[in-house]
C-alpha cells in the first residue's frame, strides 16, 4: 500500500519529470521574450543585501551569486544573503570592506579585489579568506584577476599587471612577479612610449591564443607579449588615451571594447589587431545617450549587454537594433538606477544588474509564458484534477494522471493551443476499473504505461486499447531502459523487468540472507544510465546499482549503498546530466557522482565510492519557514541574518501584514514583538491560535516588558514562550529549535497514542483536537464504499491544502495512521484477527469474515485507502 511521502520532495519530483517531458519545448530556441515588456526584480538591503552600490558579481559553480559591495561581500542563495565582512580580530576574514572585483575559479573558490585591501582568496571548503600577503601592491587595489588555462592567474593593480603561479609545495599560495617592473613599453609604432606612460595601470585583461594578453588600462589598450616582456599599444583613434573598462568577445571572435568615452569594436587578423570600428555615428547609440562604458558581457545568443555611468542598462542584439533599460517609475522595465557598476549572466539565464543606489536588479532573458494547466470546471479545456500525481510525454503531448480523477491527455498544436481528452477510469482485470494514477511511462513506441491505485500494470496502445499485467502490488516507478524493456517498481514486491517482446513480469526482491540481493522492496524510483547499469532507488532501504546485462541474465548481485555513503534511504530520483555525472534525489538532499573517473568508477562498483552531497546548507531550499513579525527594522534584519542558516524567512513589519503572511504561508514557527503598529503581538497571536489554518503553529513573542503581568498577557494570548528583551541570539535560536523538536515529539506520541487508545486520551490543545477530529472522520466513514480523501477533507470542513499542509507538519500522524490501516487490510486475504483497537474500524477488522468486511473492503473499493496516497 502506498504511504505518505514527503510533499516538498513530491513536488520537486513532479517539476523534475515536466522538465524532462516539455523542457525541449520551453529551453530548446532561448529567446528573449518581447525586448520592450520585460519584467525586472530588485534585490536590495530590505532583502539583506549589505549595501545598495553593488560594485562586482560572480556566479561560482555550486550556484551561489556573490555580490561585492562597498561595504562587505554578500553570497546569495536564492532565498537569502550571507555577508562577509572585515574583522579586526579575525585574520581569516575579508581584508576590506569594499569588494571592486569578484571571480570564481576552477575550484570553486573565489579571488576577492578590494580597495586597498589587496587580494583576498576565499577558500569555500575551509570557510575563510586568504590575504595573499606577497603580493606587493602598493595602494593596495586590486581591479581584475583572469584565470589562464594552466592555472597562472593575471592580477592588475592601479600601478602594475602581476603573474602568479601556484606553488606546488604549499595549498593555495602564489608565486607572483610583477609583469611591468622590468618591461618595454612601445607605442603602436614599435617606438618607446614618453616617460610619463612607462606605468601600465591595468583594468581589465584578455588572453589571446598564442599567450599574447591585451591589456586594458586607464589610458588605452596594450598588447603584452611574455617572450619579449613588451607592452605595445594598440592603435584605437581618439580612445587612446580613454580608460578601458570592459572588453568581451562576441560570437564573431570580434573584441567589443568599453571606454570612459564610448563603445568600439576591434577586428583580429592571425591573432594580431586588424580594425578598430567605432560606434559614434551609430544613430540609435547615439540617441541613448551613454557615454561612459562600465561593463559589457554577451549573452548565449550573441547580444551585447552594456552597463553604462548614467544611461541605464543597454542591449545590442544581433540584428543591430538597440533596447534601453534605465530609471523611469513610467515603465513597466524601470531598474531604478542609471548608474550601472556590474553586469553577470548566471548558468540559469539570468541576468544580474549591480547598480549604484538600488542594489542588484535581475532579469530572467529566457523567460516563457507557460500554460497554467489546471482544473478549469466552468469550460474544461485543460486538467480535470487539481491533484496531479504523475506526467509523462514527449515534445508534442503529454499525459498527466491524478490522484482519484483518472488519466488527462494534452496535445500541443500551433497558435498556442492545447487540445485535451480525458479518460476518467482505467480497466484492468477483467471489468475492474480505478481512477487513481500513481505512475506513467511513455514508451519510444508510443505506448503509455501506467500504474493504478491496484495490483495491475495497464497499458494503452495507440488503438486506444487497455491491457493489464498483474503486478501483486502498487506500481510505483515505471522506467524504459535504452534497449526498449521496461522496469516497475512497487510497493513491497520489489523490482519488475517486462522485456519488450514479452507479457510475462519477472521479479526480482529482497532476500533476508543474501546481502547481494536487492536492499528492499519498496521502489520508489528505476533508471539505466548510459554505461550500462541500472539504478533502483528504494524507500527507506537505500540505493541499488547493477549491470542491465548482468540483471537481464538473471544475476542477483546488487551493490547497495545507504545513509551514511548516501544522504537519506528514501531514493525519489535518479538522473544522468550531459557530463555523465549521476545525481540522485534523497528525502535529505542531493546526492552526485561522477563515474566518468576510472578511479572513481572502480570503486563504486565495488561499492567504496563517496558520492557528493548538496544539503540546504550548499543552497538547496530549506524546509522549514520562519515566520518573522517585526518592526524595528534593525532588529528584523539582524534576526534574519542571524537564523536564515536554518530556515527560510518569511517578514512582515506590523501585526496585520504578519496575519495576512501567516495565513499565505503556514510557517514552522513565528516570531513576533508585542509593540506593533496596526495590530500588536497579542492580538496577532489570538487571531492566528484561533484560526483553524494557523492554531497549530508555535509562536514566540518579544517585548522589552519584563513584568510578570506582561508575560501573562501574552500566554493567555496563546503565546508558547514569551521572550524578554535585550537577549542572546544563541539563546533564542536554541529556544526556537528547542520548541519546534517538543512539537516533533508530542506529535510523534500522539500519533501512535491516537490509534491505539483515541478515546481515552484527554485532548486540549488544537493540535490534538485536530489529530482527534481527523480520527473520528476516518473511524466514521472507513467502512463507507464511497469514503477517500477528498470525502475524508469534505467531512473535516477545511480545504484541501489545509489539511494536507496541517498534516505533513505532523509528520508522525499519517505514517502511524496509514500504516494501520493497510495492515488490517492487508490481512484481508490472511487466516488471523486484527489487533484490538477500541473504535467502530476494530469492529470491521477484528473479524475478517464479516459481511460488513467484505462489503466495505471489497477488492474493488479500496477508496480511501488507495486515495490516501495522495498525501
């Protein structure tokens, strides 16, 4: 029988097979989607930023967005910042506050510019920065570090271009030299430059093949040729003598360059310049108005972004029309600021905006209208369901199935239409029928697998004709591997193998006494990667890996691997990305590995390998949600930063708002001051533990009111811990984590309390009363042919979402309660009597040849049951 599984993992799952069915529809041809309507985001220090002038921005390959301000280094996450800042007692932070320039490596770690901090390294695995203390800069201003492919990193400076190599002997120290100390310095007419330009103060360089590196400085474009230790000047007219801010090839191998006084582009013939073009009697570039070029970068369709000192932002596309973005309230495009200091296009498209008062403004370039698919009853043109449980397709139909309304067919066709059918019950066996999709496959021939709230496999060919395979369980996972046989996973009769020319289901299962044999028997998930082995992911037992030949050949020796290698035993999903690393979805996070290394790979199968693994710590979303009610502005911020390692947070800053918040987001806890406008922290916790949505939350008040009759107050309210300022975050963070563990436990407790003995236990608070009306519905209707989920939330006079939202944060509640009842029902067919349990299900259970039984659990109306699934 099918139990509850995490929702958030559900949906990520969910969201994982639409991107796998539809993605070539959406992210195949990435255009930007109407150059005059677009939608922009802002990021400032209301959201956590450190402060609004963000001077510098990098993306490094865990994801994470990195932001240099002039006062302090902030990472985002995508839900939160961390800052970084100096720290006089603390020699393994940042050197200086304001951050001029920002690179990721290839290892993940990050080059920090200051100003007049020098060069700082910030060593990700270590939590730290490095002050590269010999490196000899004498204002200490670090503006451009460029990686070279052999690892030798080119610094510039205000005075000098300096290399560095990495020294062999010592973890991430430089040998640097100064690159201009001993150089030539040429006009472009191989003549020596006059003696007031023998200082090359670089901004920015570029690397040509043949190890030849432009150079940009703050008078002009240099070549530096190693062998003859030479800066030569490029010859580029009237901005010879402008400052060179920025230069980035385009998909033409030309060199597009920004300038104090303007925007050229210059031509290379063999590796040497050739042309300079310049854009001044360029009609639209003139009519924008910018003249000062910060920062150009060119996007994966070859249109050139320019940050410009006073006109915005501005786009360049291939066909060479011109698109302004700058601060105008008017438009539905506005960025809030003219003065642009950074520019970075992340790995997912996005473009990030490091402006000069608004912080950084972000714009997705890729970004598609998607169909909003759902149930629309009042003309039933897309999804008959809501509840969606399964999708499978290819680029031009999809199928979706749902908890209890059947199959939904969609068939993309031009004008942006969509055409649906539904088929609302699925035979099987003979006349059976059942309208609850648990899983689906779309096969390469074209035929759709599905599994049902039943003991069958059901097929349905092109023809529109059903087939059924019996299974003796749940089908749960439905793969198709690269030679075309298809892989079921159930619930609790392990592994099936249906080859393509065959009817006949061959199983494989756990064997208590041969450790080879597969780890466990419910299947959760099947793939078969490209190097020819077959992963089973399990619930609750782990990982399965083995060879397609091997296991086709009737072989039964799995390599499991389990919490501990791996991050969780509940495997969701597996998946094989373009660079042949296999990442696997974990009730606990993430977990990668990459078995393209032969050392790597002879250790997985023999099953020594370490797999990777990206918690909500490495970025992933958090699951928990603080809710965070307060209107000191200072203090909410101080907060946020102080607890956002552990949850996600959710603010308001009055009582009202925090209402309103609370009710949208049914967070794991609240905290709140008691002095609010609008509505305070006492009328705020009345309202919300007396609201059926809300009552089950924890709320924590604070208040510089010490006395007695003030905390008082606030546990009438319903408050669960009242809090005194001023107090230690230490403190409350353990307070917080402290409530929401007792939580955790009493529902646990009460969970299994409920089934055993409901009525005798004396229920007062909401939570419990909750849990308890949730039990009496069940005990009342079980018996009722008709009685499923959404019958069960009818009867509980709530909506849907609120019930399933109240019950998942009971995580002890449903698995104890689900667990019972498939155990009775599971003896259906057994010779024995159900444990006694003092309530009207006993009664049916406790005799399994009652007529009452029979009739309320015949093999066919499973309903609530099988309907529970969706929970």
């Amino acid at each position: 029988m099918r139990i509850k599984y995490d929702l958030t993992m559900k949906f990520f799952l969910l969201l994982f097979c639409l991107t796998i069915v539809v993605g070539t529809r959406t992210l195949s041809a990435p255009q930007v989607e109407s150059y005059s309507n677009l939608q922009f985001k802002t990021f400032s220090t209301q959201q956590g930023l450190s402060q609004s002038s963000v001077l510098s921005l990098t993306q490094d390959p865990q994801g994470f967005i990195w932001m240099g301000t002039k006062d302090g280094l902030n990472r985002f996450d995508g839900y939160r910042f961390r800052t970084y800042k100096s720290e006089s007692d603390n020699a393994n932070s940042i050197s200086n506050n304001e951050i001029i320039f920002l690179s990721s490596n290839s290892k993940g770690n990050i080059f920090v510019g200051t100003r007049g901090g020098s060069l700082n390294y910030f060593i990700k695995d270590e939590n730290r920065f490095k002050k590269f203390e010999n490196l000899e800069i004498i204002d200490g201003t670090v503006n451009s570090v460029t990686e070279c492919n052999d690892g030798t990193i080119l610094i510039g400076t205000n005075i000098s271009l300096f290399s560095g190599v990495l020294d062999s002997s010592l973890q991430y120290e430089y040998d640097f030299t100064n690159l201009s100390k001993n150089s030539v310095y040429l006009t472009s007419n191989n003549t020596l430059l006059p003696y007031d330009r023998l200082s090359i103060s670089v901004v920015t360089t570029e690397k040509l093949e043949n190890e030849t590196i432009i150079v940009g400085t703050f008078k002009g474009l240099f070549l530096y040729i190693p062998d003859d230790m030479s800066f030569t000047q490029i010859d580029i007219g009237r901005l010879n003598d402008a400052k060179i801010t920025s230069m980035v090839w385009d998909n033409d191998s030309t060199l597009w360059i920004g300038t104090s006084e303007g925007l050229a582009k210059l031509y290379f013939e063999n590796n040497k310049p050739n042309e300079v073009q310049f854009l001044d009697n360029h009609e639209a570039w003139n009519q924008t108005n910018a003249t000062w070029v910060e920062k150009l970068i060119c996007d994966i369709d070859g249109n050139l972004w320019i940050a410009t000192r006073g006109a915005g932002v501005i786009m360049w596309d291939t066909t060479g029309d011109i698109h302004s973005y700058y601060n105008n309230s008017s438009l539905s495009y506005n960025i809030g600021d003219n003065i642009i200091n950074s520019l970075l296009i992340d790995n997912s498209g996005i473009l990030w905006i490091g402006t000069e008062s608004r912080g950084v403004v972000t714009l997705d370039l890729y970004r598609k209208k998607f169909n909003h698919l759902e149930n629309y009853t009042s003309t039933g043109r897309n999804l008959t369901s809501n509840l969606v449980t399964a999708i499978t397709g290819n680029e031009n139909e999809i199928w979706v199935g749902s908890a209890y309304n059947g199959l939904d067919y969609l068939r993309f066709i031009p004008d942006n239409k969509i055409e649906t059918r539904h088929i609302e019950e699925i035979p099987y066996d003979n006349g059976l029928t059942s309208n609850e999709i648990i899983s689906l496959c779309l096969d390469k021939q074209n035929k759709l697998w599905i599994g049902t709230a039943s003991n069958y496999l059901v097929s349905l060919d092109k023809n529109g004709k059903f087939d059924s395979y019996p299974t003796g369980s749940f089908t749960f996972a439905l793969h198709q591997d690269q030679q075309n046989d298809l892989w079921i996973g159930t619930w609790g009769k392990g592994l099936g193998l249906k080859e393509f020319q065959s009817d006949e289901i061959q199983f494989f299962s756990n064997q208590p006494h041969n450790s080879r044999s597969l780890s466990g028997d419910i299947i959760l998930s099947v793939y078969d990667d490209s190097k020819g082995n077959l992963w089973i992911g399990t619930k609750g037992r782990g990982l399965n890996i083995i060879s397609l030949d091997a296991i086709k050949q009737g072989y039964n020796n799995f390599i499991a691997y389990e919490k501990g290698e791996i991050l969780h035993n509940d495997i969701y999903c597996i998946l094989e990305d373009s660079e042949g690393a296999i990442w696997i979805g974990t009730g606990g996070g993430l977990n990668r590995i990459d078995l393209t290394n032969k050392e790597t790979a002879d250790s997985f199968m023999k099953g020594r390998a370490k797999f990777e693994s990206f918690t909500e710590k490495d970025g992933l979303p958090a699951n928990l949600i603080y809710g965070l009610i307060e209107d000191d502005k200072d203090l909410c911020t101080y907060l946020e930063n102080a607890l956002s390692q552990s949850f996600k947070i959710v603010t308001a800053n009055d009582g009202e708002a925090g209402i309103i918040k609370a009710l949208e987001t049914l967070p794991s806890i609240i905290v709140s001051d008691v002095m609010m406008p609008n509505t305070d922290g006492l009328v705020l916790t009345q309202q919300l533990k007396t609201n059926e949505k809300t009552r089950h939350i924890p709320i924590i008040l604070l208040t510089a009111k010490a006395a007695d009759e003030s905390k008082m107050e606030g546990y009438k309210s319903g408050a669960d811990l009242y809090v005194s300022k001023p107090f230690k975050i230490d403190l409350l963070r353990i307070q917080i984590e402290q409530l929401l563990a007792s939580r955790k436990v009493l529902s646990e407790i009460f969970s299994k309390q409920i089934m055993l003995k409901p009525r005798n236990i004396a229920i007062s608070s909401a939570d419990e009363k909750f849990l308890t009306r949730l039990n009496e519905v069940i005990d009342e209707h079980l018996p009722e042919p008709d009685f499923d989920v959404a019958a069960m939330v009818k009867r509980m006079n709530q909506s849907h979402s609120t019930v399933l939202k109240k019950i998942k944060s009971r995580q002890g509640m449903i698995p104890y309660l689900l667990y019972s009842i498939r155990c009775y029902a599971s003896n259906y067919y057994s010779i024995g009597s159900a444990p006694k349990v003092p309530n009207k299900l006993s009664m049916y259970l406790s005799d399994l040849t009652s007529l009452r039984f029979l009739r309320a659990f015949s093999s066919s109306k499973f309903r609530f049951i099988r309907s529970a699934a969706s929970l």
